[in-house]
C-alpha cells in the first residue's frame, strides 16, 4: 500500500471520527480572507472537501461549486451533508472539466508528496481564469513522513515560497500562520493565497 492508498484507507476507516472532530470547526475568518478574491456566485472547486464544511458554507453564500474528495465514504457523507454532487477522484486523476474563480484547498494537498503537490497545483492552476485566486493550507514543519494512518507534507515559509516560485501560473498574494483551533491541538498551520497572473 503507497502513501496515497493509506490515506485514503485511513479517512474511509474513520470518516465519523473526522467529521466529529472538524466538521462544525469555524472557519470564517481564512474563508472570508479568500472569499473577498471571489465574485459574488462564482465557481469554487472544494478540493478535498472532507465533510462538506467549507461547501455547505460556499454554497450558503451564494457561490457555485465543484466539490471533489479522495475517500469514497467521505465523499458519501459530504454529499448527505450538502445536498449537491461530489466528485470522488484522487487529486492526482481529477481532470477539471471547467474554469474556476477560486480554488480552496484547505488541508487537503497536504497528504500528497511534494512532486504531486506541485504537478497538482500546476493542473488546477490551469483550470483557474484569470485574477482567480487559490487558497491552500499546510501544516508547519520540515519534512514529510508518516503520522498516525496518514501521510503529510510539511512545508515553512522558506520552502513553501521556494515551490511557489517555481509555479509560473501563479503569483503570492499572502502567507500567514495560524493556530489549530481543535481543542488540546497546538499545531501551527502555513496558510497561502495566491492569484492566476494576467500573462498566463
């Protein structure tokens, strides 16, 4: 079993306890932050939408989305959750089929290897229009590994700008840290917003 099958095993394994565990999490702040680059009723692409959380939230907004997730019983839950269709699809073969406004991938790229999670964010950012805007989030820290069922790619500030640059389609519009707002958590997450460049 490769890392990505294991990660997807885990969350098939423990769907429930992940949704009790973040699906009612606030995140209103970091989604107004990306929000505000969004036209109002735009398409957003939930990319690893979990539960649905970040969706049921778009979709209240008036936003349109396309919400995509590794796990076949996930996929299943978020679906109830929202009441709209979810594409289950690794990363890796999900091949967009329209231009979106905004991406949001909170948590999700994560679980890749860095040669996936550059190959990937290339892929969506073609599949961003112009002045669209990405948002993803990382847990802070050097290094990838194996932790409790899953697999994770850290990334720092230095790193994360180093693989940023390296991604011509994109521009850096903000990074900044925030805590983990899980009780009894002290993870510190790496937060980064960019936008599709005008020549791309």
């Amino acid at each position: 079993m490769n890392t990505t099958e294991a990660t997807i095993s885990y969350y098939n394994h423990n769907t429930d306890k992940f949704i009790q565990e973040t699906g009612n999490l606030q995140f209103s702040s970091v989604q107004e932050m990306f929000l505000q680059y969004v036209p109002d009723g735009g398409l957003i692409l939930d990319l690893g939408c979990g539960s649905g959380r970040d969706s049921k939230v778009f979709l209240e907004k008036g936003y349109r989305i396309v919400a995509v997730d590794g796990s076949e019983k996930m996929c299943r839950a978020a679906r109830e959750y929202i009441g709209h269709p979810v594409i289950c699809s690794l990363f890796q073969n999900y091949q967009p089929a329209e231009k979106f406004d905004g991406i949001w991938a909170c948590a999700s790229l994560l679980h890749l290897q860095e040669k996936d999670i550059i190959s990937v964010i290339r892929k969506m950012s073609d599949a961003l229009k112009v002045n669209g805007v990405f948002y993803m989030s990382f847990k802070y820290g050097i290094g990838a590994e194996m932790r409790f069922g899953r697999y994770y790619t850290d990334f720092t500030e230095d790193t994360m700008q180093n693989m940023i640059r390296g991604i011509s389609e994109l521009s850096l519009i903000k990074m900044w840290f925030t805590q983990d707002i899980r009780t009894n958590n002290d993870t510190k997450w790496l937060n980064i917003l960019c936008s599709k460049s005008y020549f791309n």
